[in-house]
C-alpha cells in the first residue's frame, strides 16, 4: 500500500500563505487542521488537508472569518465558496473596492475606463487560454493587450479583472492551483517586460519606494502591480518581492536611501502583524523615512497606526508621490 504523500509545516506555510503560527492556533482552537508527527517529532499534513486549507485560505481572502469556516467540513467549504464567487461580482465590479481573490494586492487598481470588465475580449481571450492549458497562448495575448493598451490600461483592464476571474473561477471549480500557477507566472513576465520598457524617472523628483511585505504575506502580483503603477508616475520603485523579515527590511531601506516604504497586508493578515508589527517596524525606521501601506485589511482601512499612511486606491497613491515631490521640491542652482 503507497504511503500518504506528506507536507511540512514550513512547505503548507509556502503554498497556502497561512502562516506556521496561525496553523498552530487554529489546531489548537478549532481542532483542524489535524496534522500527524514524523521521526524528529515535525507536524506534517496529509494533501486532503492541504487542500482544505487552500479552500479556507480563499475564503478568507474574500472577507470571511476563521472562526466561521476554519471547522466546517469540506462539503460545506465547496457550498459556500459558490456562493461567494456569486457575490463578489455584483458586490467588487473588477477593478473597485475589492482585491483579486487570487493575489493580495497592495492596492485595488482604478479601472482606466470602470466599464472594463471580465467580459472584454482581452479578458475574455485570455479565460479561454487558460481552460485551454495554452500557455504560450496566453502569453502571446498579454504582450499584444500591453501593446496595444499601454501599461497602464493593461494592469487596470487586464491583470486585475483576469486575476479577479481566476480568484472566481478556482472558488467554482473551474480553474486549478497550477493553472493559478502559471497565469501568475505570465502576467509576471508581461508586466516586468512593460516595465522595463518604461523611460527612466528622474531622480531629483523620483521619491525611493522600497516595496516588499512581511513574513506570511506570500503574495507577488499586488507589489508588481504598484510597481507598475509606480514606474507610471515617475517614482523608483524597488520591488523586493514578498515576506522579507523586519529587520532585513530595515537595512534594505538603509542600504538603498529609500525615501518610503511600502507594505501590502492581505485582508486575512493575522492582526497582530497589522497592529504590533507594524508599529514595531515603523519605530525602526528613520523618521524621513515614509511608511505607506495598502490592501483590504479592516485595521487598516478603520484606523491605521500612527505614523503609517494607509492607501485606499490609485488616487490615494498618486496623491502620496504628489505630496512627497511637494515637500522635497527639486533643487535648483
């Protein structure tokens, strides 16, 4: 009889984006998940688990409340699933308050024109690439959407509707977790090449923005995006991609004079990283250092820690680089 193919904590921690504290907690509390032990005395999970766990993670992502679904059997998980993707489209047309199921984004980009939609055929194109399993054709329709849109129509009208769409899609069964994968993987791709592309800023008016989130926060597409977004408005932006432990932060922000720093909080982020390490964080930074933060956390958008800018959306975004070229005027002489 084949042995049951196990996970480690540290490897559940990487694929669903639950941190090894919350499993713990959530063990203790609500009895799932229920891991077995290895030889060295290691929690370890059964893959069942592990796609439990992915389902929750969703659910989470989309505003629902451990203590709601965390011990609700799988049946149950599926049931309200469905019926969360049937509400996120009336509820988060793509593009307004709501982030993509699929990515923790740092910000919920505006729609260059709010009419764009998972139905355009850009959008639409690409959903058949992906139930087609064409990944070069997919990546053939995103290099021609970023031509022909421009980057920032592509990340308002493109990535994030098809981000949204997939977030639906897995919660309806209609996607798979490698196909998330990939999709990932491509617009990653598209959106470094129309990055790249992009003039220089200059740097007398081009505010340093250090762009990362902490440990347990695994998502990349949301601090792409605000590159992207960035990069439009003249500032230099220095993605250092997901989970990068506090105090490396802090010598990456030394080490770079950076002017900001930026941070993404999902709305599933435990409150306690919203809250005591945050502000922990931004006692060690440089008071000339800015700290901007975004996502759909409540914390956030109810009452952000003193010190901390929290950002709603793109006008809050281009409003901070705004006010930072206000009160660092270029030097002239």
């Amino acid at each position: 009889m084949p042995r049951t193919l196990m996970m480690s904590i540290a490897a559940v921690e990487r694929d669903t984006g639950l941190s090894k504290d919350t499993l713990r907690v959530w063990e203790k509390r609500y009895g799932f998940p229920n891991p077995v032990r290895d030889a060295q005395g290691e929690r370890c999970y059964p893959l069942d688990q592990l796609e439990r766990l992915r389902l929750i993670k969703r659910l989470l992502d989309v505003g629902h409340r451990p203590g709601r679904v965390v011990a609700l059997p799988v049946a149950d998980l599926q049931t309200l699933a469905e019926h969360s993707a049937d509400a996120l489209v009336p509820l988060h047309p793509p593009g307004a308050q709501a982030p993509p199921p699929s990515a923790a984004t740092f910000l919920p980009p505006t729609p260059a024109d709010p009419t764009q939609s998972a139905d355009t055929p850009w959008v639409a194109e690409a959903l058949n690439r992906v139930d087609a399993h064409d990944v070069a054709g997919l990546k053939r329709i995103l290099a021609q959407a970023s031509v022909h849109l421009g980057l920032a129509h592509f990340t308002s009208d493109v990535v994030a509707p098809l981000l949204q769409a997939m977030g639906e899609g897995w919660l309806r069964g209609r996607f798979q977790v490698p196909q998330e994968h990939w999709v990932s993987h491509c617009l990653q791709q598209t959106l470094h090449s129309a990055i790249h592309a992009l003039p220089p800023a200059l740097p007398e008016q081009a505010p340093r923005v250090l762009l990362s989130t902490f440990p347990g926060e695994p998502h990349a597409m949301g601090l792409l995006m605000v590159e992207a977004w960035l990069s439009l408005l003249e500032a230099q932006p220095i993605n250092l991609g997901p989970q990068t432990p506090l105090w490396d932060l802090v010598h990456a922000a030394a080490n770079h004079h950076v002017d900001v720093v930026a941070l993404s909080f999902s709305a599933s982020a435990p409150a306690i990283l919203v809250q005591d390490t945050l502000q922990e964080f931004r006692a060690k930074l440089p008071p000339r250092i800015a700290l901007w933060v975004g996502g759909r956390h409540p914390l956030l958008l109810r009452r952000p820690p003193p010190g901390v800018l929290a950002l709603g959306d793109m006008d809050t975004l281009r409003a901070a680089v705004n006010a930072w070229r206000t009160h660092h005027p270029r030097q002239t002489g």
